[in-house]
C-alpha cells in the first residue's frame, strides 16, 4: 500500500474539463493502444481524431460537465465520467473510465475515481455510484474497490 501512495504522489493526478482539450493527430503509441478491450461496442476502433472531435462536442454539451480528461502533466492520459441516471434510477450514477495503458498500475485510475465519486455526491441528489467493470478486467475491479 505504501508503494501505491509513493506512485501517486510522484503523479500530478488532475481532472479537468475535457472543454480545456483538444484532439491530437495519434501518434504511433497511440495507434498501438487499446484500451477498446475493456470499453462497450459504443466506443469506436479504431479511434480516430474525428471519433475524438465528436466525443469532446458531445461531453461539453452536457450540463453540468460530467466527463473529464484524466491530466497527467498536461496531457490528456484518459477519461472518466459520472452519468445521472433516470426514471426509476434517479438516485444513481453510472461511472465510466478509460486509462491509456502506459499509465496502468500506477494508482492513477483509483485517485481518479475517488475524485470523480466525491464530484458526483457534491453535485448530483444521489444515493449510490455504481461502475460496471467487465468480469476480465481485474485491476478495474481492484481500482474500485
């Protein structure tokens, strides 16, 4: 556990907006990422930067803004979002997150995730944050634990 606190602290661990970003042409390193193995059908592979345009139009027309970019250094390394539910679920939040994966294993997603459940109860009238991680994906299921 100690480890893991020395990893963050050693990471400047922010959220912010994806207002404040814009999408990058992909590089070759992020031509060879997938994350896409541990997201819905809904997220387009490969990834383009016309997929990411849409993405960030998308996420600031909400209201408030609920996604954000996961900032490591300036650099948008990741997403993580919380999504009100509705009708019946009125009481609950969905939440969604991505890490690029040269960033996996550094408690990143976990401070992440801390800061977006704080963000969710501070924001919304709601009883339960609930995420569904897939049954394979076990540093997921760690990092919300």
């Amino acid at each position: 556990m100690a480890a893991r606190q020395k990893q963050q602290k050693e990471h400047e661990i922010q959220t912010k907006a994806l207002a404040n970003f814009r999408p990058a042409q992909p590089g070759p390193e992020r031509q060879q990422l997938d994350v896409s193995k541990n997201m819905t059908d809904k997220f387009p592979h490969p990834y383009t930067a016309a997929d990411a345009s849409a993405f960030i139009d998308f996420a600031n027309s909400q209201q408030p803004v609920h996604i954000f970019a996961i900032d490591i250094g300036g650099e948008a390394v990741g997403g993580i979002g919380v999504h009100p539910q509705t009708d019946i679920h009125c009481k609950n939040a969905e939440l969604g997150y991505w890490l690029a994966e040269a960033f996996w294993g550094k408690g990143i997603i976990s401070a992440a995730i801390r800061q977006a459940v704080d963000f969710a109860f501070a924001t919304y009238d709601i009883d339960r944050v609930f995420a569904r991680p897939f049954g394979t994906n076990l540093a997921s299921q760690r990092a919300l634990e």
